[in-house]
C-alpha cells in the first residue's frame, strides 16, 4: 500500500518510503507484542528490562533516553516493573533527584526467559538480508532517524 499524495516524486517517494518502514516495523512489533502477552509484559517494559540486562544499574533517564520515551512515560514503566517486582528503583547516593535501576533475580530470570523467543522473531524477519544489505538499512535506518531541530 502506497500513498494517495500526489506531488513531486522526491516526496511521493519519501511517503512510500515512511508507510514501508512503518509498516514493517508495525509487522515485527505485533508479533513481539504476542510473545510478550504470554508474560504480561508490554514491549516498553521489555526493552527496560533488555536494557538493565546488559547493564548493572541504570539511571531512569538514562533508560529514558536509551529508549527515546519521556521521563513521565518510562516512570510510569519502571512503576509497573517495580510492582512486578522485576526491577529495584534507589535514590541516587550524589543526586537523590536520581533514580537508580536494576533488575530483581526475578526480573532476569523473566528476561532469559522471554529474550530468546525475542530475538528469533526479530532473526527470523531479518534472515532475509544478506549481510550487505543489513549494513545498507542500517546505514539508512541511521541516516532517517537523525533528529534535525
């Protein structure tokens, strides 16, 4: 499905090219967003934890940033996880504006536990690029996603 916006080719294309990205991208996160359902947990919540897994302890902003979610919405994330008690939020010891975050043993018990599934969706729908072509979408996907304010 491509647009119905008629203009210069340049911006048709630019169209074409967004509803593509987006609909691809909308196709792998439903299909994560079902793997996730079995666990109760939300792809935000996900990736916080992905996120802490591979870090001993984390600012909340730093999490926020990694994610590019807001402050107000990554606290109400690390509040759910928190409840779940998948993660631990402290008082940063220089700042105590700061919070500090890590994962509980039973937040990464869940994590292993859900991360591979995961990751073979998100190998599966990628085992179609070669690796020049990986490298050509991610040089892309870099150049797209560049912030110009």
């Amino acid at each position: 499905m491509g647009t119905h916006f008629k203009g210069e080719k340049k911006k048709v294309q630019s169209l074409n090219s967004f509803i593509k990205l987006s609909r691809a991208s909308e196709s792998i996160r439903n299909e994560i967003n079902i793997a996730l359902k079995a666990k109760r947990l939300s792809e935000s919540q996900f990736f916080v934890l992905d996120a802490l897994y591979f870090h001993d302890e984390l600012l909340q902003k730093e999490i926020a940033e990694k994610l590019l979610k807001s402050g107000g919405n990554i606290t109400m994330v690390i509040d759910n996880l928190e409840k779940l008690e998948l993660v631990k939020r402290t008082r940063g010891d220089d700042d105590r504006r700061h919070f500090k975050i890590r994962l509980t043993n039973k937040g990464v018990n869940i994590y292993e536990e859900i991360s591979p599934s995961i990751y073979k969706i998100i190998f599966e729908r990628f085992k179609v690029l070669n690796n020049s072509e990986h490298e050509l979408f991610q040089q892309i996907c870099k150049a797209v996603g560049k912030k110009k304010f």
